[in-house]
C-alpha cells in the first residue's frame, strides 16, 4: 500500500486465522465467554437491562423486520451476512478482532514490551476512564436518533438508520465487555450507569457535550454521521494502539463497522447536494424549498454546526492528559506504527495557532502535550475529502456555488478558541459582529422549520422524498427498490 504522507509507512499485512463468532450461546461471542463462568453471569445479568434500554429509548418507529447485517466473524472478507432481523431479535455480542500472539507496545516508555493481556494496576483508572467515556457515545447516538424513523425519506434510508443503531448497541456491548472482564465491581457499576445517563437528561446527561444535542431531522442525522461518527473513528484509532491488548482488539473490530456509518453520511450529504442542485438548476433560484429542496445556504449552516461541535470532542489542544496517555502506553496516534518516528516524542515540538489580544499567534509547542491537536488534524484532512466529492456534484450540475468546511476556530467551545469570536473564512470579530451574523452562519429556528416541513416519511420501496435523490445502488447488492423494510400489517399478520 502507498501513501502521500510523507510521515506514514506501509500498512502491515493482517496476521492470524480467521475467529467464527459464536451464535450457540445466550451472548454472542468469539471470547470464550462460556469458559469465564462468573463473567458469563454477570453479563447475563446486564442483558435484561440492556434490552429494556433499547425498547424504552431505541428507535421508536415499529417494524416488523430489516435486513440488517449481522457479523458472523473477525477478519477481512466474508465477516458478515444480511438477512431480515426483528430489531428487538438482534443478536448483540461480543466481538475482538484476532489475538496476535508477537504484539509488543509500539509507543511511550513501555516500547517494545509485550503487550498487556490484564489492566496494568498503575494504569487502572486512566483505562476504564477511556473505557467509560467511549461506551457512553454509542448508546448516546441512539437515543438522539430515536424518532428518526418516523420521517424516513425511503426504506433505504431507514434500514441504514437502523444498521447504525444497532451497530451503535453491539459497540455498547463491546465497551461493557472490556469494563465487566477488567475492573471487576467497579467496572460491574461503571456498564449499569452508561444505561442510566441519556442523551439530553437534565438530571443525568451524557457525558460529552455532542451526544446531549438534539437529532432534529435527516439533514442533521447525516451530518452527525459524517462529521461526529468521524470523531469517533479517529478516537478508536488511537485506542486500536493502546498497549492493553483487550481494548486495542475491541476497537479494531468496531472501526469495521463503523465504515458504514461514515458511508451512510458521506452519501447521504451527496444525496442532499445532487437533489438541490437539480433543483436549483431547474428552477433557476438558490431557494428551492417551495420546491422541495434543502438550500444550499442551510446544508452549510448545518455543516458549520455539526463540524464545530465534533470538533469541541478532540478536546484542549494541549492536554498533560493525553501526553500522560500516550507515555504510559494506553492511547497512541492515529496510524501510531506507521509513523516515521520514534514513537517516544521526547522533545518533538509542533506548531499551534491560537488567539492572543485579537490576533492569531502562532507558537512551538511540545508535541507530546499537542497529541489532541495531531489527531484532529488528521481529521480535518479527512473531513475535506467528503468536502470535494459533494461540490463535485455542484461542478457537474453547472453551478458556481461550493460547501467549505469553516475555519477551526470557529463556533468553538473547547480549547484555544473558546472565549473568541471566529468566522467562517477565518476572520477574528468582535462579539457584536458575531451576534449580527450568526445567523448566516449557523441553523436559525426558521431554517430548521424549513427543513423539518419536508420531513414527511416515505415507505413505498424504490421512493424516495422530495429533498434527497436516490443512491446509485443499494445495499448488498440489492437494488434500490428492494423493501428493505417490513411493517407489521395492521391485522399484525
């Protein structure tokens, strides 16, 4: 494999057999759960829990059946099949990609050691603290999304939504896994409280700022796909390279599934952006919503925000945290052995920009301290890629307008731009400046009514509504038109 990037080496040829998942038992897994009789029990006791989470605060739209992709084991090809589920029949289990025996810690002051099969006690609390703060994103994205269904602007779409949903509740379980079978009683307290906090809870929110906000319509969902469920790839890189072997097998495998999600936003978005520009071109206007369309002016507003808020989740650019991290061995780089260094960073300094008295200053700064701000940079490069494709459909629809992501100052929350005042193209303002042009840069209670007026469901197999155009095909190799989606009659037949 090559890359452009200068700092990254080749990509290491996957290792070790393919590992069948095992369906036979109560919990599926391919972790030997049978043989760990008194985790086995304790696991078993957070299943009724958890399945009351998803009937109380999953998706609310009943359904009958969806084809839905089931992981059937850990490796690179054939690890999945597809068929109709009853969402509430989903088999949820456990799943670590392959062990590999010759594993070392490929970073910090643990270098080249083996890398560690039980918690290092010096490093308990650090672990299951990532442990937490990870597991409580993924039942949190669900709970945000919980009324989507019901205005779905096809079946197509619906069963991603639900592809995602329940792929968000088997990540749960992954995260429950690693703090049930490592952190003993406390881990035990630690998986009941990531059922008790809920996205938006006044008394028990979730535990970062993103997962509180409201999911209000699909425009959002599929921003919140592309641009948070990005987020969460690079966080899970960085933990696929922790020296505990557990955590790193369990992040591995979820960042497979997670290309779906990521899929279903990128795609999603470049639907949007061909049905406006079809729509803008035919009408000879930039205000397509008398014709069913989402303007382009609100798909930016929406981009700005769900760009901004997911980038208040990498955190301080500087963090004696993350530093303290990254030396013990527990959370690496992005892509941390493919980098052309020496993965010790003792003196490595980089660049950080920040505001001081009204003006960017730019400064050297340990990097060890700035590893927040190297992940999210890496982000950033991604982030322009879905950028480009959705204004290549504007191109080749004629048009002169292009999406651009905002400037990583702005609308920030976290870090060293909170407290200032950032526009779109970079410009530093003042706070009377800000205030009369928000709402051209941020979704209005206006704009969310206009998109939210369009949101009537479609659940005729092969329609899609009137704001989104059709995929170019479908899942699985189905077809567009396939019903992806059963209801129940209205005799329950």
């Amino acid at each position: 494999m090559t890359t452009t990037d200068d700092r990254l080496g080749a990509a290491p040829d996957p290792t070790g057999p393919l590992s069948r998942i095992d369906y036979s038992e109560k919990i599926p897994n391919n972790v030997g759960l049978a043989s760990d009789r008194k985790l086995q029990r304790a696991l078993e006791k957070w299943q009724p829990q958890f399945l009351d989470w998803w009937k109380n605060l999953g998706p609310a739209l009943p359904t009958k059946e969806v084809y839905l992709r089931t992981a059937v084991a850990v490796g690179r090809d054939g690890w999945a099949i597809y068929d109709f589920v009853p969402m509430e029949e989903y088999r949820w289990g456990i799943f670590l990609a392959e062990t590999n025996p010759d594993r070392v810690v490929n970073f910090g002051q643990h270098k080249g050691q083996p890398a560690w099969q039980s918690v290092p006690g010096e490093f308990r609390a650090e672990l299951q603290r990532l442990i937490v703060i990870q597991g409580d994103t993924e039942p949190a994205s669900v709970e945000q999304q919980r009324q989507l269904g019901a205005t779905a602007p096809s079946l197509y779409d619906l069963r991603n939504l639900f592809q995602v949903n329940v792929e968000e509740g088997r990540h749960l379980w992954a995260m429950v896994y690693l703090l049930q079978a490592h952190f003993g009683r406390e881990g035990r307290d630690e998986a009941e409280q990531l059922l008790k906090r809920n996205s938006g809870d006044f008394d028990n929110p979730r535990i970062l700022g993103a997962f509180n906000e409201d999911t209000t319509d699909w425009l959002n969902f599929f921003m919140f796909t592309y641009f948070t469920d990005r987020d969460g790839k690079y966080q899970l890189g960085t933990l696929k390279e922790s020296g505990f072997d557990p955590l790193a097998r369990t992040c591995e495998f979820m960042l497979k599934e997670e290309a779906h999600h990521m899929f279903v936003g990128t795609t999603g978005v470049q639907r949007i952006v061909e049905r406006t520009a079809q729509l803008m071109r035919d009408n000879d206007t930039e205000d397509v919503l008398p014709f069913g369309g989402i303007p382009l002016s609100t798909i930016q507003k929406y981009l700005n925000a769900q760009f901004s808020v997911s980038m208040d989740l990498f955190g301080s650019e500087l963090s004696s945290n993350a530093a303290a991290y990254y030396t013990a061995g527990i959370k690496g780089r992005w892509m941390e052995t493919r980098r052309k260094d020496d993965h010790i960073l003792h003196g490595v300094e980089r660049q950080m920009t920040k505001v001081v008295d009204g003006a960017f200053v730019t400064e050297d700064v340990p990097l060890l301290n700035a590893l927040n701000l190297d992940l999210r940079d890496e982000y950033v490069a991604d982030c322009h890629n879905g950028v480009r494709r959705w204004n290549q459909a504007l191109e080749e629809a004629g048009l002169d307008e292009r999406l651009s992501l905002p400037h990583e100052g702005f609308n920030r929350q976290v870090g060293a731009y909170a407290g200032s005042h950032v526009s779109p193209d970079g410009s530093i303002i003042d706070a009377d400046t800000w205030a009369a042009s928000e709402a051209d840069w941020l979704p209005t209670p206006a704009d969310r009514e206009g998109v939210a007026s369009l949101m009537t469901p479609v659940y005729e197999p092969g329609e899609f509504a009137s704001w989104i155009a059709p995929p170019s095909q479908g899942i699985n190799d189905m077809g567009v038109e396939f019903d992806y989606v059963h209801f129940w009659q209205q005799d329950n037949a």
